[in-house]
C-alpha cells in the first residue's frame, strides 16, 4: 500500500506533464475498479483543462477548470505510466510494488493535450484495489473520502498543541491514535513505527500519557510531532531524488527499505547507537507493529487520565 511519501513522488512526477493540459479524452477501459467509476466521470473530465495536481493524505486531486476535482486512490498496486510523443513510457514514483507494463491492466488513460504535444497518463493497477471519484465544484467539503481527514503532517497545521487536545484523556494505545486518519491524515504504518521509534516511545502506551494535567502537550509529545514531520519530509525527499535515478537505470526500487529504522526489521540489531536491544514485531489492531523493546519502554507507572486509573493491560507491550 503507498504511503503518503509516495503518493507525493507520484504527484511531482506526473504534475509537470498534467498540469496546464486539456484532457482530449478520459479513456475508461472497464466500468470499475475497486467500485464502479462514478456516473458522468468522462464527460466532467473531457475537454477540461487541469489547473493543478494536487494531494491530500493518500488521494492524489486533478483540479479540472470549473471547479470539478478527480479523486485517484493507488489502492495496492496502483501506478501511473507517463507516455509522450517519442519517448518511451515513465513510471513515477514506484516503491514497494513490483510495476506492471503488461497491458492488460491498464484501465484508465488520460490523453492530453498542451501547446500542440500529445502525452498519455495510464493508470495500471493489477489487482483494482484502487479507485476514482468526481468532486463536483463546491463539493470538496461533503466528499466521503476528505471531509473527516485531520491534517496533514507535512504543513504547520500540525502541531503538539493541537495533538494534545486530541490525545488528553485517551488509554488508546499511541500507534492505534496516530494511524487515525481524523486526527492525522495520510499518516500510515510504516512512518508511525518509525517516528515512534525515533522518540524512544512504546507503540503500546497511552496516548493521553503524552498530555500534562494542563492539558498541553510534555515535552515527549513535541519530539514525535518533530519526528512524524521529519520521517514524512525525508521520505519524500528520497522519493524525489530515487524518482530521477530510476529514469537512468530502470532498476526495482524499494530504496525506502534501506531506510527504515524499525520497520520490517524484526530480529534485527537496534539502529539506535549504544542500543542492544533487538527489533521485535506485535500485532495492532491487525497491522504490524515494529519497535525496540530495550529503548522504547513504556512508561511504568499508572496514569490518571480523565479520572480514572489506566492498567497496565494499556501499557503493556503486545508480543
Ligand atoms: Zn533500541
């Protein structure tokens, strides 16, 4: 599943080519992908400028003159294949995933048009877990996918003060309370374990531990707002600069791997120096959770949260 790092890259590497173009034609190779293509999708998108690429958590925005928006979702497989008169097909921001040229799956093609030059924008996806909306002008704000989003932990939105009104009062354990999309949106997996781990904090602890009785954030609750910005700019910085290596060499990528603190490295040597602990895996409400049982301890003592006593059934570590 792309993070939202990688629907960034995505974004950057497919806004040179579609922002300022017409859409000759939205070709629709199949009537679904996850879910049906909505009703009245082409005729939107035909003959409509694109204003601008735009993203918000995992959904990347082709902002159409008049108002109307393009939701896309890469699902699991999801990609987008850049093809323009003369040059071969581009594939930006490919992580993860293994690409797929074959063309059997591509299902959506964007035929563009600017100043004369004719480009084609495919989207590939084998297994169709992804899926596209239309936004009707004005609609931004009752739109199921974006209206219950919190913001985004790339902009100054985000901030401790703002996290502690969210986490005062709250046994949920913090990587559960940091994956909720309404508190921050686009914040995955992968980047929750390792902000964790960067802040020496237990995914299992209480995410209410993390506000004085004020009710404003302690100073460990400013360290994981730096760090979940700092993990998600970096990411995407590597997205950018792999992004032009893979138009040299036309290699697998999965460079995110090589970074990773935590993440999918269990029974593997601590990073963090003068750490002998080992890398351990839990599960959290279903998803995978990697962290360093030495130097990510919870918090041992109790602690009154809203009034009552949270156990330590909340702040022990799943094994
Ligand atoms: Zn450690």
């Amino acid at each position: 599943m792309p993070e939202l790092p990688e629907v960034e890259t995505v974004r950057r590497g497919l806004a040179p080519v579609m922002e300022g173009a017409t859409i000759e034609r939205l070709e629709l190779r199949r009537p679904d992908l996850r879910f049906p293509f909505p009703a009245g999708l082409t005729q939107a998108a035909d003959g409509r400028r694109i204003l601008a690429l735009s993203r918000r958590a995992k959904y990347l925005l082709i902002e159409l003159e008049g108002g109307a928006a393009l939701l896309a979702h890469l699902g699991m497989s999801g990609s987008f294949r850049i093809e323009e008169e003369g040059e071969g097909g581009e594939t930006p921001g490919v992580f993860h995933m293994a690409r797929s040229k074959d063309a059997r799956h591509d299902h959506v093609v964007f035929h563009l048009e600017r100043e004369g030059r004719h480009a084609r924008v495919v989207y590939n996806d084998p297994r169709r877990f992804g899926f596209m909306d239309l936004i009707a002008a004005g609609g931004r704000e009752e739109n199921a996918y974006l209206r219950d989003l919190g913001p985004e932990p790339t902009g100054n939105w985000l901030d401790a003060a703002y996290l502690a009104t969210r986490f005062a009062g709250k046994a949920q354990p913090l990587k559960t309370a940091l994956l909720d999309q309404k508190v921050i949106a686009g914040l995955g997996n992968i980047y929750v374990c390792e902000a964790l781990w960067r802040t020496g904090l237990a995914p299992e602890q209480a995410a209410g531990t993390l506000v004085d009785g004020k009710g404003r954030p302690r100073p460990q609750l400013l360290a994981l707002v730096d760090n979940v910005r700092a993990v998600i700019a970096e990411a995407i910085e590597a997205g950018g600069s792999s992004l032009r290596d893979h138009i040299r060499t036309d290699g697998s990528l999965g460079y995110f791997q090589h970074a990773f603190s935590v993440y999918d490295r269990e029974g593997e040597p601590c990073r963090r120096p003068a750490c002998v602990g080992v890398v351990a895996r839990s599960v959290q409400a279903g998803r995978s959770t990697f962290h360093c049982p030495v130097c990510q301890l919870p918090q041992k003592a109790p602690h009154r949260l809203a009034g009552k006593v949270v156990g330590k059934r909340n702040l022990k570590i799943a094994r």
